[in-house]
C-alpha cells in the first residue's frame, strides 16, 4: 500500500498566497464560507468547512488541497487546514 502524501510546507504557502490574491474577489460573493485550494488555484466555495473537506475528498481522493475561510481577517492555517480528518463529524 503506498505512503500517504500530504501537503509541504511550500505547497501550503503557495496555496495561501493564491487564496490571499483572490481574497477581494471571493469576499463580494462568499464571505463567510471556505473553499477549496489545489495547485495554487481557489475552487469551489462551501457553506461549511466540513463540506468543503468532504468535496475535497470526493473531488480528488486525496489530501493535496487546502481549505480557507472567506474573511477579512484571513488566518493562515497551514497544516491545521487538514485536522478535520474523513471520519469526523
């Protein structure tokens, strides 16, 4: 069975940095929700971070995307943006 692989440090960064850019664009229609980042681009938008993380995980059978809150406070959540794990509820 193969290692599971996980987001860098560098990854994160990079993903952190494309939501930051896209941040004024997302606050006009999301404000208050989370999306999906994977490979420096934000995706779709969910009305919780549970779902969010649920889609992630349909959409690519993996744990390579993070997830960022919509707000004007952006926190960067770096490798907290994976605690919710499959199982939780």
């Amino acid at each position: 069975m193969p290692k599971q692989r996980y987001l860098t440090d560098e990854e994160l960064d990079k993903n952190y940095n494309a939501f930051s850019a896209a941040l004024p664009e997302l606050l006009k229609n999301h404000a208050g929700r989370y999306v999906i980042v994977r490979d420096e681009k934000v995706l779709d938008a969910y009305d919780t971070i549970r779902d969010a993380h649920l889609a992630g995980w349909r959409l690519f059978n993996d744990d390579l995307f993070s997830v960022q809150e919509v707000t004007d406070e952006p926190v960067y959540l770096g490798v907290l943006s994976h605690v919710i794990g499959r199982g939780s509820s």
